[in-house]
C-alpha cells in the first residue's frame, strides 16, 4: 500500500474517533504526528473488538487475530494500519511489543473482571493505557530515556482513571464498573445505585470526587515526563493530560453529572489547552 495512503488513514481515525488525542498530536512535526496517529489506530482497532457488539467467542478471535497481525508489521503491507505503524517503527523505537499488553487488558474486559481493590484496577489500567503512554514515549524520543518509561506509565494511568470517572453511565449499560468494590464499599454505593443516578444518594458524589482525587495524584505522578520531553512532544502530552485534567475539574464540581449524559469539553477550550501547551504555559 501507498505510505502517503495508510498514514493519511490513520489520521483520519485519529482525528475522528480521538479528538482529546488529536489536539495535542497535531502540535507535532509531521514525522511524529504521523507515527502516533499509527499508534493510536492500532489501538483504536484493537478497543472496537472490545467494545463492539460481536458474540464474546468473536471477540475472542479478533483479538488473537489482530494479535498475530503484530507479527507482520511492515511498511510495505496491504493494510493501512500495520503499514503505517511498520514506517513510524522504521522511523522511531516504538515498542510494539506493548500492544500485547493493550490486548491483554481488552482480554479482561471480555471476562467480566471485577475490581476488588484498587491494585486490580491499577493492573487493567498499565495494560490498556500505561502501554499506550509507552508507545507515545518510544514516538516522542525522551531527551533522557532513563526512568522515562515508568512515568509515560503513570501518565497513561492518569489519563485512563480520568476516562473510568467519566465513562461511568456509558460503562454501565456495557455491564461493565471499574470502579473497585472495596471503593463502592467505602462510600455504601452499590451498582443499582449507579444504575439509579444522583438520585441514589450523597454516597455517590462522594465516591466520584474521591476517584477524582485519585486520579489527580496520578497525574502528579506522570507529569514529570514532560521535563523529559522536547518542546512539541511535551506540548503533545501536555496537551492531552491539560484537557483530561480540566475535565476532572468538571467532574468534582458536578459529580453525579456522569450518571447522566457523558461530560467533555467544548472545542475551544480543548483548542485552549491546546494553545497554553504550546507555549509552554503548562497542562
């Protein structure tokens, strides 16, 4: 396939089905730009099995399919994707061997994991988006690789929390919570209780503003990385976590908000963030 033809591909899926990611990876120089949309339409491909409507045994096949399909990476492939994912390899040290951990975590969501404790969730948010701050990282090429690649981990943590706190309603009629049982415990939630919304009681809104807090100090963690970084790949990542973290902001002021329609920001305050970013005005 025409390189021109599979990055522009995986542009497009990237700037359709990503747009928090889009803002902050179009502040990049066209080579990086290019690999990361590579990045991010593997694993957008490997979340839509996940998260589609297939019997599990289909689900099942698709991802061990799509797991082979990392075996033949290569610029000079058929399909778009692992085309242009092969050219960014060529180009950057992406460590594809991390999409095995993205499958893995798209595996748990398939066995109706429950989180008992913390330490469980923390486990299915390394595989499903610590692994994708590890690609990124390989993209971005850190001024000083030593230590980096736990805090590109962290900072994937952060951003995955961030979408656990929002996703709630939409997670739900998935039949899915990952919010941990010992939390739900905490603050006397119980899932019909999700179910129900605000009218539940205060417990919610408390258990929300304390998986806020959380993930907050998770990207207190990950931040550091952008020190790391050079200019326009910490503007990238600054970008990405700035809109992440104002969405946070938006959450603690309304809680059981999430319970009843999906929170986001407007486009020009995402253009904001943007903006500071690239100016060095911080996330």
């Amino acid at each position: 396939m025409n390189a021109a033809t599979a990055v522009r591909y995986c542009e497009d899926v990237t700037r359709t089905r990503a747009r928090n990611f889009w803002y902050g990876i179009r502040l990049l120089p066209e080579p990086k730009r290019q690999a990361l949309a590579s990045v991010y339409a593997m694993a957008r491909r490997i979340d839509d099995v996940g998260d589609g409507t297939a019997p599990l045994s289909e689900k099942r096949d698709g991802l061990d399919r799509i797991e082979a399909s990392l075996e033949q990476v290569s610029p000079d492939s058929e399909d778009p994707v692992l085309a242009a994912l092969g050219l960014a390899a060529v180009r950057f040290p992406i460590p594809l061997a991390a999409f095995g951990d993205l499958v893995a975590g798209v595996r748990m969501d398939l066995d109706d994991q429950r989180y008992a404790t913390w330490g469980d969730l923390e486990r299915y948010c390394r595989r499903v988006a610590g692994s994708v701050g590890r690609l990124s990282l390989g993209v971005f090429g850190p001024r000083d690789p030593d230590g980096d690649p736990r805090l590109a981990d962290d900072l994937g943590v952060a951003m995955q929390l961030a979408n656990v706190v929002r996703d709630v309603r939409e997670d739900l009629e998935r039949g899915r919570v990952y919010l941990p049982e010992e939390d739900l415990a905490r603050f006397d939630v119980t899932r019909a209780d999700l179910a129900a919304g605000g009218a539940a009681g205060a417990g919610i809104a408390e258990l929300i503003r304390f998986e806020v807090r959380r993930a907050r100090e998770w990207f207190g963690r990950g931040l550091p990385l952008l020190a790391h970084l050079d200019r326009r790949s910490a503007a990238c990542a600054g970008a990405m976590a700035g809109i992440y973290r104002r969405l946070l902001v938006r959450i603690d002021a309304a809680p059981t908000a999430v319970l009843e329609r999906r929170l986001s920001l407007p486009g020009w305050e995402k253009a904001l963030v943007a903006a500071r970013a690239l100016a060095g005005a911080g996330p």
